[in-house]
C-alpha cells in the first residue's frame, strides 16, 4: 500500500512540474484585446490612403473591418437595368454592368453617361465604407468615351 501511494504521489509531483504548477491568477494583467465589431467601424478606422502604407496592409486593414455582407456585395457585378434606387446602398454591390441596352434610359449621351455613373458613385459612397462602385461599359459611342476621358470619369476603354 505504501508503494502504490508513494507512485501516486511521485505523479502528482511531476505531472504538476511538467504543467507549471497552478499559479494565481495576476489582478494587475491586462486583458486581451476584444476583436472590434466591424459593423461599428467607419471609414477612418478601416483605410487609409496614405501611400507610404504598403498596399497589402491597407487591403488587409480594409477587409478586417468589412462583414461578411459586405465582402460578398463587393465581389457582385449587377447589370444595371436589374439594380433598383438604394440596391448598390443595401446590398454593397461592387460592380454595375452597362450593357446589353445598358445605356442611360433616354439619354445616351455624354451627359446622360456621367449622370448615371455618379448615380450609382453616390450611392456607393453612401455605405458605411464608403466604397466606390466599379462600372463596366459596354455601349458608348466614341463620343460618350472622348468626353468621360475628358471629364476623368474613364482612366481607359
């Protein structure tokens, strides 16, 4: 009986060095800090466009601070003729597809052109994140293209 308490005992001791001992607890440790909710960030906590910032700690900063809702809205391209007033707005949609007949209803002009893009621009930038919507343009006339590079809403087409 001796013998079998003695091994229980030389166990315990052990057991106890190998997990380093029960310690109490430090009233004075810091917690860690609680990951924040996206959904209460805005703008200035998630980006910057500060430029000496390497891009990859900018988009990784950026896509922390996004919800799902909003990774999934950002990766969708919408035809325009689908998108109602304040889908971009609710559904955070990414890309809005002119083509097809998706020329500005009525006004297939220069004007009619940057009228609709900063329709679907304003409601992008009313999101919580304020991310600018990409277009996709498939139907202006030469002229259309000419006076949005001109105006600066087309960097290329």
């Amino acid at each position: 009986m001796k013998r079998v308490t003695y091994v229980l005992l030389l166990t315990i001791v052990l057991l106890s060095a190998c997990s380093g001992g029960i310690t109490a607890k430090d009233s004075t440790a810091t917690p860690p800090a609680a990951t924040p909710n996206p959904e209460t960030l805005g703008k200035a906590d998630c980006y910057t466009q500060d430029m000496s910032v390497p891009i990859n700690q900018r988009v990784e900063k950026l896509l922390s601070c996004m919800t799902l809702a909003e990774k999934i809205g950002q990766m969708t391209q919408v035809e325009k003729n689908s998108l109602k007033a304040g889908d971009i707005t609710k559904y955070f949609i990414g890309s809005v597809l002119s083509g097809g007949g998706g020329s500005p209803t009525g006004d297939n002009t220069p004007a009619g052109w940057a009228k609709m893009i900063n329709g679907f621009q304003d409601e992008a930038l009313a999101t919580r994140l304020g991310v600018a919507e990409s277009p996709q343009l498939h139907e202006l006339t030469e002229e259309t293209l000419n006076s949005l590079r001109k105006i600066g809403l087309l960097e290329s087409a």
